[in-house]
C-alpha cells in the first residue's frame, strides 16, 4: 500500500474509513487488506497502534455498518438494526473522557484506561459515526463517475457534489470544459 493511495476528504473521521473500501461503483477496491494496512491507515489518520487481524475484522465491520447507517439516515431511512448494534458495541469501547491540568494549569481533556490504542481508535471512530447521523448528517457520494467516495456535505446549501474539489470537481469542470469546447 502507498500513502498517496490513502485519502482523508470524508470531511469526518468516520467517512475516512468507508473511504477505505474504493470503487464501490465497480464492486469495491478493499485498501484494508491487512493489518499492517490497518495499522498504516490509523497512523495516517492520527490513531496509531499496532492492528490485529481481529482489530481488522472489527474495522471493516465497522466500516461497512457506518456507510450503511449514515447513508439510510441521510435519505431519511431507518438504519438496520444490526448496523446501529455494531456502532454502539465498537463505541462502548471508548474510555471515558477525563480532565487533566497541565503545569500551568492549562485543562487538556485526555481519555482514562481503555483496552488498547486500536481499540480505542475504533471506539472513537463509531463515537464519531454516531455523532455525525444525530446532527443532521448529509452524507453524499461524489459525483465523479470514477470515483464513489463518501464525504459529509456541510456546505450551507448541502449542493457539495464532488469529495475534492482538487481531485474530482477540477477533473469534472475539465472534461465540461472540454466538452463545450468540441462543440
């Protein structure tokens, strides 16, 4: 796996991990093959740990249960069941948040106990699912026919139609562009 292939323009936490499961159009590219991928993408992501093949398991559990859930949500659906039992089981792994002053006294919010960095990581991650279907999500798939990433519309018209627009919106304006052009 090369890092250029990993890419965070979800606009969530959460939406980066679908994104790790490409060309869902075309039957999906897994980029989670392994748990040193795992553990690549979790480093890139800011998580860290060292990933098991059950963490893996758990992952791409999780992954496909959070594009599920907040796609329903966002067409205005009702989740299965099945999907919101999965985020709410990864997340009651979460360690409790708990306040820390510094030297200086300055407060810093730190997490007590937990049962392990990718654990952990995986808690957060469905924390972070569960927060984006309870604020009015607007989850999206890009418009780029190439493309089929997952990303959180926050733009004041919720009118976002590409996951980048360095990567897919400039492709799509080009080939517009192109096209006028021709004719």
């Amino acid at each position: 796996m090369t890092t250029a292939e990993w890419v965070f323009d979800g606009g969530r936490p959460c939406l980066h991990l679908v994104n790790t499961l490409r060309d869902r159009h075309r039957g999906g590219r897994e980029l989670l093959t392994t748990p040193a991928a795992l553990t690549e993408w979790l480093g890139l992501a800011g998580y860290g740990g060292r990933a098991t093949a059950a963490d893996l398991a758990t992952a791409l559990e999780l992954r496909e249960a959070v594009d599920r859930v907040s796609r329903a949500v966002s067409a205005g659906e009702r989740p299965d069941r099945a999907d919101v039992t999965v985020l709410n089981t990864v997340a009651a792994s979460a360690p409790a948040p708990a306040l820390r002053l510094d030297a200086d006294g300055t407060p810093r919010r730190t997490v007590q106990g937990g049962t392990g960095r990718v654990t952990t990581a995986l808690a957060m991650l469905a924390v972070d699912a569960i927060e984006l279907v309870t604020t009015s999500p607007c989850v999206r798939i890009c418009a780029a026919d190439d493309c089929g990433l997952r990303f959180a519309d926050s733009s004041p018209k919720r009118s976002r139609q590409w996951c980048s627009m360095a990567r897919c919106g400039n492709r799509a304006k080009a080939r517009a562009h192109y096209a006028r052009r021709q004719r």
